[in-house]
C-alpha cells in the first residue's frame, strides 16, 4: 500500500471548491432517467450522454472526480479517447462503482447487505489498469418501525471496511458511503440518531480492518427528515445536525466529506452544503459528489436531441459551479437565476 499516493489522490478529490460527479448509474437506473426524456437507453445512447457530461466547458473546474459504471469506465469518447485517460487529461480523477446493489437481508424483512465482495480483489487490478484512482461502494440504510437493526448495521459496516481494505491494497482509494435513507416517515430527530449510530459503527469497523483513514473519503447523507414526514426541517436545521452528528463521529483524519443528494433538489442540496461550509472552519472539507441534483438540470436541456447537447453541457457546468461555490461557503441563492 502506498500511503502517500492514496493520501494525495483523497485530498484531490476533496479539493477547495471542487466535488465529484456521480455518473455510475446502472443500465437500469439511466433507461428511468432516460424515460423521463423518451430516449431509448442503448449502450450508444448512454454513451452519448455520459460524453455531453464529462466535456462540458470548464467542468473540470469545480469537479474533481467523477464516478463511473463499468460499461462507461470501458467507453470512448467519439474521437477514440477512452473516458478514463479524458478524464485525467482534463484533470478529473475516474473513480469506479464497485458494488453489486443491496439485496435482501436473509432474515430481516425490510432491510439490504450491499453485495459484491466475491471476485472483488482481481476487478479492482483490472479496474486500476483501467484508469481507476478511486471506487465506491454504497450500503443502504431504511429507516421504519423496527428497523433498522443493528445487525443490518453492522453487516453493511462490515462490508463496507472489507471493500476499503481491498481497494488500498490495489491502491486505489474507497469512498465509503453508508446511505442512511430518506424515504421514510422519520423526522430529522430519528434521522441523527440513526446516523449517528451507523457512522460510529462504520467507522469501528474501518478501525478494525485497518483502513488508512487519510487515504479515504466519506460519503454520507445529510441528516433529514424523511420524505413522508410531517415533520419539515428548515435548511438551518438540517445544516446544524448534519455538522453535529459528523463532528461527533468521524475522525479528523479523514481528509474530506462529500455529500450524496439522497433524493434532494437540485437547489436544496447546495444550499445545505453551502450552510454547512458557511457556518466557520471544520477539521474535514466537506464538498458534494452528487448524481441526480447535478445530472437533472442536464438531463432536462439535453433531451436526447444533438439541437440540446451545448444547453445540457451549460446547465451541467452551472450547477457544478454553484456547488463548488457552496463547497466554499460563498454560494448565494440569488445565484439560481443564472441557472434556471
């Protein structure tokens, strides 16, 4: 393991202003998306799409990163340079999805283990001769009556410091994304304390499989209510526990927090980074590595039509824009009308 590598590469993804493009959908996940919009999700069209994204002027300046599929991180753009040394010309590390979704739990009605531990040594060595600097591996969290357990937790938390181990062994380095859900009916009170306590047993059992903490990043999910609450949380109250909970559980040593969107706006996403970041120095950077809340405004312009391609491009480089701002602190809301 190459400490100082892995060290370097976190920090880059976590850079002053900058944050990381989920675009790792699933063949599934993106033919939903493309519905939206009536394209067809062919290999050629999803490639088309991920190509609009990824070269979109001045992108690079406020994204780091950028998660992919394994069908994408295998693609090339149409001049015949593979997405992944583009991406890295463009100085824009290609990261990697490495999990294979979150099946049921045997014996836990209502809960998911995150699968894709098997074979996972040998596609990580592919996926580093493949450009890879950096993977993610995502464990999924419900929130309901009885749940979740806190076997499901630890069994989620257990996969997850495996999955870090080994991408550090191929000196690649893990996001860790413990995603505790918003769907429920939860208010942002139960939200804290269930994130609280996956966070804290998270980070136990990357202690205990040995994970070098400095070449890592977390991806977590903001404290919120759920989507069926009745219960609403001001932006300033999900800004104060989310820094609450993150303060009193992950270790100072991890270089850099990016934020999944979890379902949230496009504009509620970066305003609550933004308070976040707002709110005075924090011993981590906390930045975004979101999907839906950066990819939809492009989605929406593009449509699938080479008449919107240069429309989804701007909105891609918009959103990107004033994310990289929040990731600062310097984002303000009147800045949305540019974005419209």
């Amino acid at each position: 393991m190459n400490t100082a590598e892995l060290s370097a590469t976190a920090r880059a993804m976590v850079a002053k202003n900058r944050g990381i493009l989920a675009a790792d959908e699933s063949t599934s996940t993106i033919k939903k998306r493309f519905d939206t919009i009536k394209l067809e999700s062919t290999e050629e069209n999803r490639r088309l799409y991920r190509e609009m994204l990824f070269t979109a002027p001045g992108a690079q300046e406020y994204i780091s990163g950028v998660i992919l599929y394994d069908e994408t991180l295998r693609q090339k753009t149409k001049d015949g340079m593979p997405f992944a040394a583009y991406l890295a010309k463009q100085g824009m590390l290609p990261g990697i999805k490495v999990d294979t979704g979150a099946k049921p739990l045997a014996g836990f009605s209502g809960e998911t283990i995150t699968e894709g531990l098997d074979g996972l040594r040998e596609r990580l060595a592919e996926y580093y001769k493949l450009g890879a600097k950096f993977a993610k591996w995502r464990a999924v969290i419900d929130i309901g009556a009885g749940i979740p357990s806190s076997y499901a937790i630890d069994a989620n938390a257990h996969a997850l410091a495996r999955y870090a181990t080994l991408c550090q062994e191929a000196g690649i380095v893990p996001i860790v994304e413990p995603e505790v859900l918003m769907d429920g009916a939860h208010n942002l009170e139960r939200c804290e304390e269930v994130t609280n306590t996956v966070l804290d047993r998270v980070f136990e059992h990357l202690f205990g499989a040995r994970v070098f903490l400095e070449g890592m990043v977390l991806k977590p999910n903001m404290v919120v209510p759920g989507k069926k609450s009745s219960q609403k949380a001001t932006p300033e109250q999900v800004a104060e526990a989310t820094v609450r909970t993150l303060k009193r559980q992950v270790p100072t040593a991890v270089p850099g927090i990016a934020f999944l969107s979890g379902g949230q706006g496009p504009v509620e996403a970066t305003q609550h980074l933004n308070l976040m970041n707002a709110a005075g120095p924090l011993p981590w950077a906390l930045t975004f590595s979101y999907g839906r809340a950066l990819q939809e405004n492009a989605l929406q312009a593009w449509g699938g039509k080479s008449s919107g391609y240069s429309g989804g491009q701007q909105a891609l480089f918009l959103r990107a824009k004033l994310n990289g701002l929040a990731a600062g602190g310097a984002y303000k809301s009147s800045m949305e009308s540019a974005a419209a």
